[in-house]
C-alpha cells in the first residue's frame, strides 16, 4: 500500500484500536497466479511484540487450502472513510478528496488442526461480537458439544502471523489547520454516522 510519511500511522495503541473497532477484513492469497479474497470477521491477539489473526472460513471454501508456511497472504482492513468536499475548506483552488484509514497485514496462514482451537476461536468470536447483549449468545449455552463438534466439520479455522504490517491514516494532515477544521464542521452535521467519525479523527490526528 502507498503510504506517504505524512499519513502513517505508527501508534501501537491506535493500530490495535482500529483493528478492534473494525475488525471485518478482506484475507487475499495468490491462488494460481490469481488473488482469491475472502470477506470474514478476523480477531487481532498480541503474543508479545507478534501480532497473530484469526478467523474461519467454510470448508466448501477453496481459499484455506492456499494455507502453507510459505505463501504469504494479505489481510485489508478499513477504517472510517467519508468524501471531502473543497467547498469546506478556507484554501481555494483544490479538489474533491477521500479521508480514510486502511491497514494491511501480511503473513503466513497456518490451518489450525486441533478442535480446541477452532472452538476457542468460535468462543472468542462469539464473546467478542456478543458483549453488548444482555444475554450474549454463547456455544456452550445454545448447543451441547456433539451438536457443536459436528457443525464444526464445516469449518476450516486459521491464524495469521504477521510478518509485515502497513497502517494509513489519511485525515487531512496535508491541509491546514483551517481546512481541517472547516471540513470536520460540516461533516459533523452529517446523517451519516460514518461521516462524523471522520471528523473526529480529522481532528485527533491533525493535533497528533
């Protein structure tokens, strides 16, 4: 990904964040000499300074038998994004742009074998998307362990380390800072709840 100086985001604490708060990815392995993308849920975990994903797809899905130590695939993830208008900003004479966050993660995509695992995975995912209920959905209250064993035969689970990692964040950090001002103004009386979350961040990180 093309990442200027100006728009990388190196922050631990903020990758981590936007990977939690917008953790549905595109995963892309080169299958045959063609990518082949795959849209799921993954989970981020740091084992020390390495960070791991995880995730599931379906077995009828080609994509996990592209799963080796020496393929490396690639996993998208997208942050707020949102339209700029020039009439905006306090500058003349610019264009129409595209604020948006973004961050690749590449690696290896190992098959997890054991049933434990898998069935670790579909806990966390489950806990994870269910924290908000006031009677989360868990697979040990919705089905007994041979129900739930059995259906996991129609799963393949996988987790990514990640060798390489590119975080962007393009919030305006070109423009100044009355163009950011008057460009987050205006998106903060959006409908569009998507919209004013990019004006928050057009403002965060302009003062970074």
């Amino acid at each position: 990904m093309y990442v200027p100086r100006h728009f990388e985001l190196t922050d631990r604490a903020g990758i981590d964040q936007r990977l939690e708060e917008d953790s549905f990815a595109m995963l892309v392995t080169v299958i045959d000499g063609q990518p082949f993308a795959t849209h799921l849920p993954l989970l981020a975990k740091r084992d020390g300074e390495q960070l791991i994903l995880r995730g599931h797809v379906a077995r009828a899905n080609p994509h996990w038998k592209s799963f080796t130590a020496e393929t490396e695939s690639l996993a998208v993830f997208s942050g707020p994004h949102c339209y700029i208008s020039p009439r905006w900003y306090a500058a003349k004479g610019l264009v129409p742009t595209w604020n948006y966050e973004a961050i690749h993660a590449y690696g290896p995509v190992r098959v997890l074998e054991e049933a434990s695992d898998v069935r670790q995975l579909l806990d966390d995912l489950t806990a994870k998307f269910e924290a908000d209920a006031p009677e989360p959905w868990t697979t040990e209250g919705a089905m007994d362990d041979k129900a739930l064993f059995a259906m996991m035969r129609g799963i393949v689970g996988f987790e990514m380390t990640v060798t390489r990692l590119e975080a962007k964040s393009k919030m305006g950090q070109n423009r100044g800072a009355d163009d950011v001002q008057g460009a987050a103004k205006a998106l903060d009386s959006s409908p569009r709840e998507m919209d004013r979350a990019v004006a928050g961040l057009m403002r965060a990180r302009f003062s970074d």
